[in-house]
C-alpha cells in the first residue's frame, strides 16, 4: 500500500474492507479532551504473564472452531475480563466484506497470508493436546477459538502493551523491564477506544510519514464498540503514527490509539505479530 494522501488511504483502505477506525481529516481530530473517559467497564489484567506464545499458521487457510473440541479440558483465561454490552452486529458476518475471514456453521474460516501480505497470527491462550485455544479477529471483542496446534508454528514473545486510557498511557514492557512508555491520543467519549485483551496482528509500513496514519500502522485484532463500519470498510482498531504530535493527551480519535511517528517506529522494529495489549479503564 502506497497512500499518498489522507483521502487515497480511506478509500484504498475501505476497500480492501481493513478500514481502521480513524479520524478522517483534520477537521474531525481537531476536538480533545482532556477529562477521563467516561466508562464503567471493569477488567482485571492480575495474573497477567510476561510472555506468551504467539500461533503463526501455516497453510493458505485455517479453520477455527467457536466451541471446544469434544475431549478437549479447557481452563479460565489467565486474563478475565467483563465486557461492556455490546449491540453491534458480529463481525464477521454473512454479507460483510471481512477481510480474509468468514463465518462458518461452527466457527470461521481465516486466509493466510494477510491482504497485507503478513502471515496470519493468533494469540494463544492455552493448549489442551492437539488443540490451542487462541484470540481471533473478531466482534464481539475478546472473541476465543480453537484451532489444531499441527495447522501452527509457535513462538514465544516477550513484550507486551499496557493501555491506561484515563492516563492517557501507553507503557510497553519488554519481560519484565520498561521497554517504552509514551503518552498517546485515544478515542473520543462518542467513539471510544474498547478496553480487553487484545493483541497485535501485523505491523504495516506508511510511506508518507507526514500521513494521517504516519510512519506505521500496528493493527490489532479488535474493532470499534462504537462503529459498525468506518467509510465503507471494517473498524479495525489499530496503534499507528500522526501527523497531529500536538493532540497527544488527548481523546481526539475515532477509537485507535495515535502516538508520536518515533515511538510507534521503535515499537515497529521491535514488536512481534501476536504481541499481547491490555487496554484499561484505569477508572
């Protein structure tokens, strides 16, 4: 993808249907605000591990079943997590250009690689013999499923993200040490950014800095509560660059998470697919 303007990028964007719920424009960024967001949301991050195993599939397609395998002992996720009601409809679903994904009878069917030409990652959650519990791109947020570990590679990461919206903090841990922490923009109160587990699908290279993205986009696996598309395409929430440096600290987006173009370039080199994000209240 070679967007050379903020128009191009939507249209491009929207349809390849990856659209990421962004601010269009500089008009619609120019409101912030300051004040906490507004959420009763509850979630617990306790427990949670500093490495975890990210899946990266092997074959053109994959297929990933909602329910637990017959024989299969599940166990409770080492992150909870309450989530607020949600009234969008699912994603994906019959009718809905979803980018590489489709409903199937017992769960969904995923193409590898991505239309970014990223392999396809899930997060794991946990193994019970042949099959890996994973976190999937999909609406409702949080959305598990189960795949067969032999269809996988895995591989360990060491870094995740820690989201604090009423801080307006992003902090990125490396293990247990500090990697980067970095004040960012986050949704508006009519657009908010989800709070849950999330985690980082694939890493995608902007080559207009001074775009509305800037230099990276780091997608995630979570859509927008608020949204049911963005400008003909899916309300992908994604961490990416901008042009706008001076809205940091603020709620100025449509529901992703905008940082300096130097921060979000160091998280790009060092970041892996599957990189685990706790997004919290903090309220």
């Amino acid at each position: 993808m070679t967007p050379t303007s903020p128009n191009r990028i939507l249209r491009l964007v929207g349809a390849l249907g990856i659209t990421l719920a962004l601010v269009a424009g500089a008009g619609a960024c120019s409101g912030s605000d300051k004040a906490g967001p507004e959420d009763t949301t509850t979630e617990s991050i306790s427990g949670a591990s500093t490495t975890v195993q990210a899946a990266t599939v092997k074959g053109k397609t994959i297929t990933v079943v909602s329910a637990a395998p017959a024989g299969v002992k599940t166990s409770a996720p080492a992150v909870s997590t309450t989530i607020a009601p949600n009234a969008l409809p699912a994603i994906p679903r019959n009718g809905l250009n979803s980018a590489g994904v489709k409903k199937t009878a017992d769960g969904f069917e995923f193409t590898n690689p991505t239309y970014f030409k990223n392999p396809l990652v899930f997060e794991v959650l946990e193994k019970s013999g042949d099959w890996l519990k994973v976190l999937i791109p999909a609406r409702p947020n949080q959305t598990e499923g189960w795949i067969k570990a032999s269809d996988v590679t895995l591989e360990t990461v060491s870094y995740r993200m820690v989201l604090n919206l009423s801080k307006f903090q992003l902090i990125v841990y490396k293990g247990s040490e500090v990697f980067i922490e970095t004040d960012v923009v986050i949704g508006k109160d009519s657009t908010r950014t989800p709070v849950g587990r999330f985690y980082m699908t694939e890493k995608i290279k902007q080559s207009n800095d001074t775009g509305i993205y800037g230099s990276w986009v780091l997608a995630t696996n979570g859509y927008s509560e608020s949204l049911d598309t963005f400008n003909d395409g899916l309300p992908v929430i994604a961490f990416h660059g901008t042009n706008q440096p001076e809205l940091v600290g603020t709620k100025a987006s449509n529901g992703c998470v905008r940082m300096t173009n130097e921060v979000v370039s160091k998280l790009a080199d060092a970041l892996p697919a599957g990189t685990p994000i706790d997004i919290i209240s903090g309220t």
